[in-house]
C-alpha cells in the first residue's frame, strides 16, 4: 500500500491555538488527549516534530465523494458519469482519466504525469495517445468538444480539469 506523507510547519501561534482548542473543546475524538500532550512537549521543547498516522477505517472514502461541475456529475464508487442527469457511458480508462484529473481539479499536469498515474505498470509514453484518449472524453463529456469547458488543454505543459464551480 501506498502511503502518503505530508509535512506541516507549525508556527507557535498555530500550535499555540491547536492546544487552546483541544483543551477546551469537549472531544469524543479517539486519541485526541494523547496528541495534547505530545503537543505540550513540541511547545515545550522535549522534541521537535510529530509524525501522526491516519487510522484509514476512520477516513471517509474518496470514493464516496461525489465531484459536481457544472452540468457534469462523477460517483467514483459507481464508476458513473452524468451529464445534466443522464448517463454518459465511458471505457474503464476514459473514467480512470476524468477520476484523476476532475480529483485533482485546478491541478496542472503533464502527459507523462497522467501516464503514471491512471495507467498502472509499464507504459509507453506516447503523447497521441494521452490525447485520443481526452480527445475521445471531450467528445463524452462536454457540451462543445471544440471550445471545452472542463478539461482543458495548458499549452506547452499537459491538462486540468476545470477549476471553477
């Protein structure tokens, strides 16, 4: 399994603020104690970093998650797409492709990038295929293929899915 690991830099006045919250907010939060006191021994100098793990069970799936814009819907754990309310059937890797880039809404990415990340393994970085592949989604999805509204080209650099409501 892949993990994810973030960094965060915490001033004093955010760390100052997070413990003021977590003392005085009544918490049903499992856990939530033993990371007051780790942060009062950051604040208090006993050690400089905290790494925290993510109970995975305790995270709401982005898979439950439903991405609107606009006109278009997408249920990830259905592998469904609307489009103003009625179905548009999509292969296994045109929904992989709009799941990544609508995810990741506003993000710029390369060809090369989209690559790694919807097709899995060994891949043959070909540009005109990266670009069927959206041609074809454009002609699915938007409501003008030629003049898109939602995945958008980023001359010299690759795509993004719109970022706008």
């Amino acid at each position: 399994m892949k993990k994810n690991i973030g960094f965060i830099n915490l001033d004093f006045s955010l760390l100052d603020w997070l413990c003021e919250e977590l003392r005085t907010s009544p918490s049903e939060i499992t856990g939530a104690e033993e990371f007051l006191e780790v942060l009062k021994d950051l604040q208090r100098g006993k050690c400089d970093s905290v790494i925290l793990e993510v109970n995975e069970e305790d995270v709401p799936s982005l898979n439950d998650r439903v991405i609107t814009c606009g006109i278009l819907s997408i249920y990830p754990k259905a592998r469904k797409v609307l489009r103003e309310g009625k179905e548009v059937f999509l292969t296994p890797k045109e929904f992989d492709l709009l799941y990544f880039l609508a995810l990741n809404r506003g993000e710029v990415f390369t060809k090369e990038q989209i690559y790694q990340a919807v097709w899995e393994g060994d891949y043959l970085l070909d540009s005109s295929n990266i670009m069927a592949f959206i041609r074809k989604l454009r002609k699915k999805i938007e409501p003008n293929p030629d003049a898109p509204e939602y995945i958008q080209t980023i001359w010299g650099i690759g795509y993004k899915f719109n970022d706008k409501e």
